[in-house]
C-alpha cells in the first residue's frame, strides 16, 4: 500500500521538475543571455508602437535616444 504513495509522489516531482525546466529555473541561460543582448528597449519601443501607445514621431524621437545612449556605452566600455 505505501509503494503507491511512493509512485504518485514520484510523479508528482517528475512533472514539477520537468516544468521548472522548461521554464529556466535550473540555470538555463535563455533568458539572461537575452537580457544581455542590449535589444530589450528596442523591442520594448517597438511593442510600445505596435500597442499605439506612441505615435510615429516619438517612436523615432526614442529609437534615436537608445541609440545615442548605447554608443556612449560602448566608448565607456563595460562597467566592472
């Protein structure tokens, strides 16, 4: 009677386990290495625009601050 508990149980962590995977709990670096790719305010921006909480003109006016913004980061060089 107890070695059915035991399978369910085993179940249940084989299954919590297989989520938390596929989700990047267990240090998958899907996530972070697109943070790290420097393209998350464009994208950001671009979904703004496609929302229609920015028109055409601020859209433009913002894409060139994040490009100002990340050619002065690259003269600087990568914070320690």
């Amino acid at each position: 009677m107890m070695w059915g508990w035991g399978i369910v149980i085993m179940v249940i962590c084989m299954v919590l386990m297989a989520r938390m995977m596929g989700h990047g709990m267990f240090g998958s670096r899907s996530h972070e290495s697109e943070r790290q790719t420097g393209d998350a305010p464009e994208r950001t921006l671009d979904n703004r625009l496609a929302r229609g909480e920015i028109d055409v003109d601020e859209y433009e006016r913002l894409g060139d601050a994040l490009q100002r913004t990340h050619k002065a980061d690259q003269r600087v060089g990568p914070e320690r």
